[in-house]
C-alpha cells in the first residue's frame, strides 16, 4: 500500500543519490585514492560514504517487511488467538525478554 511506497521511495531516491554521487569524478578520485589526510573524515571516508548505501538497503528492507507482513494479523498481547498468529518464546538465560524464537500458529 501507500505505506510501503514510502520507504521504498526514499531508499530508492537514496541509493540513486548515492550512485550518482559515487560516479562523480571528483568524489570518486577521493573516495578511491589511498591518501589519507590527519582529519576524521578522511581517514574513515570510505566507511562514511558507505553508511549512505547502507542507509537505502535498510530503507528498502523496511518496504519489503512492510509488504511481506501486510497481510498478518497484528500480535495480540492479551493472549487471545484468532487465525494465524505469530508466537514468540523468550528465555532467561541471555537476559529477562530475550525472544529466542517464533512460530506463525494456526489456532482457529
């Protein structure tokens, strides 16, 4: 629907960005040569740089997860069980909380 539009929107305007960024001369010669300068920034430019790409992959992960679970009814936390449902099991062991798997239960 129109809520998944608008991550994919932006992570695909992002990566677009992103690309169009990375073939421009002068940032690529940057990004690509192997001098270094005494700043933050240029020393870790090529992970700052890659921080935008990874920014549109999880945009486009949220629209996907946003398609692929559209159809799911919502987790109820009263307990209660109608259709497919999603049920997640925690343990102690890691920390109080901790969900350590999920099962879709049909329970009708």
């Amino acid at each position: 629907g129109l809520q998944a539009l608008r991550p994919l929107s932006l992570g695909l305007g992002v990566l677009g960005a992103h690309q169009v960024a990375l073939c421009t001369p002068g940032v690529s010669h940057f990004l690509l040569s192997p001098q270094r300068g005494t700043t933050w920034v240029t020393q870790n430019k090529e992970g700052l740089a890659s921080c935008v790409g990874f920014f549109g992959v999880y945009l486009l992960g949220i629209a996907l997860g946003q398609q692929l679970f559209a159809s799911r009814p919502p987790f109820r936390s009263d307990g209660a069980c109608s259709g497919n449902t999603m049920h997640c099991y925690t343990g102690g062991g890691y920390g109080v909380g901790r969900v350590v798997g999920c099962a879709l239960a049909s329970c009708t």
